[in-house]
C-alpha cells in the first residue's frame, strides 16, 4: 500500500510544480494556437511592402520560391514586368516589388512554436512541452483516489474527450 501512495504523491507533487512551471509555455502555446486557427484570414496581419533583387530571369516557380509565397501566379506579363497578386517582378533587372500581409514580430515568433521542425533551435522546447503534457495525463489519473466519485466521472469526462476528439479527426 505504501508503494500506491508514494506514487500517488510523486505524481501530484510533480504534476503541481510541473504545470506551475509550464504555465506561461502553456499561454503562449493557446495564444498561438488560436491565432493559427485564423492562419486562413487576415486576422492581426498588416500589409508590409518588400523590394528585393533577385535573379534575372527567373521562372514562375522559381519566383514562387524565392518569395516565399503560396499560390504565386502570374497574371500577366508587359515586357519584362510580370505582374501577380500584390506585386511585380522585372526578369530583366530581377527587381521584384510586392507586399505580404504578416503577423507583427511577436506573434508571428509565437506561432513559430507550433512550426518547429527538429532542425530548429526551438525543437528541444516543442519535445519537452509535449512530453510534459502527455506526463499530465497520465498523472492527472493520480489526483484522486479510483474509489471517489470525482474519479470515476473524470474517467467519464476523459472517454468523451477521446470520442469527440476523434470524431472531429474524422470529419
């Protein structure tokens, strides 16, 4: 029995200093969470316009590229001028001319986290975040004894959670 009960209390001792230590990782992942939500729209974006020189003679791909910028296309050409949405590139000269609608720096730096790539230096943040919140849920099943009743509905409240999340995977 006493076995049960130092786990019991490692669990709620390390899930109550881990989540006090998590808290202000925990913000700014919702924060940036729900501003993805909105990744589609222009939410919190303001225009900023850009002049870069490029390579002369680049393709639509390659412009695609080089700028960074999805769904690229080329809507019309005069001369050397290829115009697109919110811009010109000049083949001739490589000047390109054109305006991006972004997050302002802060923002835009948060959302990053939910981006990471392993290569980055924010990767190491993003796998212990993620383990940190995977050890919350199985201690979470340490806060109460299994024979409460606050217990046995948490389990309730934990089995509809799973079911809707996979519904929504579904859908």
């Amino acid at each position: 029995m006493d076995k049960i009960k130092d786990t019991r209390s490692f669990m709620r001792i390390t899930h109550r200093y881990l989540g006090y230590f998590l808290a202000g990782i925990m913000a700014v992942y919702a924060v940036s969470g729900i501003i993805l939500v909105y990744r589609d729209t222009d939410f919190l974006k303001s225009e900023k316009k850009y002049e870069k020189t490029l390579s002369a003679n680049l393709s639509e791909k390659e412009l695609k590229k080089e700028l960074k910028m999805k769904g690229l296309e080329v809507e019309k050409t005069e001369g050397s001028v290829l115009h697109f949405k919110k811009g010109t590139y000049d083949s001739a000269t490589g000047i390109a001319k054109y305006s991006k609608m972004e997050l302002p720096f802060v923002l835009d730096k948060m959302v990053s986290l939910h981006k990471s790539q392993s290569k980055d230096a924010i990767a190491p943040l993003s796998v212990f975040f993620g383990v940190a919140l995977f050890f919350f849920v199985i201690s979470s099943f340490w806060m109460f004894n299994p024979k409460t009743k606050a217990f046995k509905r948490g389990i309730k409240f934990t089995i509809a959670g799973l079911i809707i999340s996979i519904l929504l995977l579904c859908i």
